[in-house]
C-alpha cells in the first residue's frame, strides 16, 4: 500500500496516510504515459502558420520567355517556388493539431503518473491547506519548509483564491484542482502538494 507524509500549515510532519492503492499503486505505462504527454503538446499548439502559394503572391501574370528557342529552361511565371519573390511549395497553412486521447488511455495515464510520484515519495499531502491572506512570501516559506520549493503543484479541491493568488509570483509553482489534472502536469512538476481533501476527491472521481 503506498503512503504519504502528510504536513500541517506550519510545515510540520505530523504522520502519513495511506493512498489508493487503484490510483497510486500501478505499474507506470510508460507508453501511455508518453502518449498522454504528445497529446497534451499537441492540442496547445495554435497552427497558426501561414505561408503564400504561387497562386497567393503577386504579380507572375505573364510568360517571362518564349516557351522555345531560347535554350533557357521552360517557365510560365515568375512566381514559381524557384523564383525570387515566389510562392512557397506545399506553403503551410492555418491548421488545428489538436486531436482526442481514448478516455481509457487518458485515465491510465493519469494513474501511471500518480503511481510514479508516489513511488518515489514526490506526494505531500497538506492537512488542511488554507491560507488567511494572500500573501506570496508566506506560503513560499511553507512551501520550502515542506521541501516543495521549485517545481511543485499544487492540488486543492475546489478553486481556492488566495492559494492561486499566493502561488501565481512563484517560479516553478502551479495550482490546479482535483478534478482537472493531467498527466502532464504531474510529470511536469518535480513534487505534488495536495490538500488532504483534495485527495478524497482525487481517490473518488480516479478509483
């Protein structure tokens, strides 16, 4: 059965807990993992590019030479990819990459990134994470007296306002929700701090 250590809000060890072994005890598919990743890449990408053809740019309207007799090579336009000031061959043009994950794919994926973390003690759970203000330089001694200085997430079970506010100046540091993680994101992050009941959420919704 994996654990945790869990802390409270002045970043003292105050036990562990055990996590689900359906969630955070499986083998890491490393594929699927590496499908998860390639598919999150791709749907960020906007496809904006945009490139004229010979038909798009201007001018090239007349035959430049006599099509014989010259003994230069045969053209049609000056606007050919081989000219100066020409179109672009197979010129790129506004596209969506964007495609879906099987949901079982997504799911395992997921579970095979929170296995990982868990296998290598990179899960914090917070007894109770909340804050009284928003307030950067408090929360980021927190966060390096539970050892999450530097890459970390942060997991809370609903949008929190201060947390998000408090995090938002610290390199590295990003908050999510329960329900909306990604295996990118997890792998993204060198250690994952999560409220506590963020992980009844996570073990719920993921079980």
């Amino acid at each position: 059965m994996p654990k945790a250590a869990v802390f409270n809000m002045a970043g003292e060890n105050v036990g562990e807990v055990e996590l689900s072994e359906s969630v955070f005890g499986v083998e890491p598919n490393k594929a699927v993992l590496h499908e998860a990743v390639k598919n999150h890449l791709a749907n960020r990408r906007q496809g904006t590019q945009s490139a004229l053809t010979r038909a798009e740019v201007s001018g090239g309207g007349k035959k430049p030479w006599r099509q014989k007799g010259t003994g230069r090579a045969r053209t049609g336009s000056t606007r050919s990819p081989q000219w100066t000031h020409g179109g672009v061959a197979f010129a790129p043009k506004p596209r969506e990459y964007g495609y879906t994950l099987n949901k079982k794919v997504k799911r395992l994926a997921l579970k095979s990134a929170l296995s990982a973390k868990a296998s290598e003690n990179e899960i914090l759970i917070i007894d109770g994470l909340k804050l009284d203000e928003i307030k950067t330089k408090p929360f980021k001694s927190f966060l390096e007296k539970i050892g999450a200085a530097g890459k970390a997430m942060v997991i809370t079970r609903e949008p929190d306002e201060t947390v998000i506010k408090s995090a938002r100046n610290l390199p590295g540091v990003t908050t999510t929700t329960a329900t909306v993680i990604s295996a990118y994101d997890i792998l993204n992050s060198r250690v994952l701090v999560v409220d506590k009941a963020a992980l009844e959420k996570i073990e719920e919704v993921f079980a």
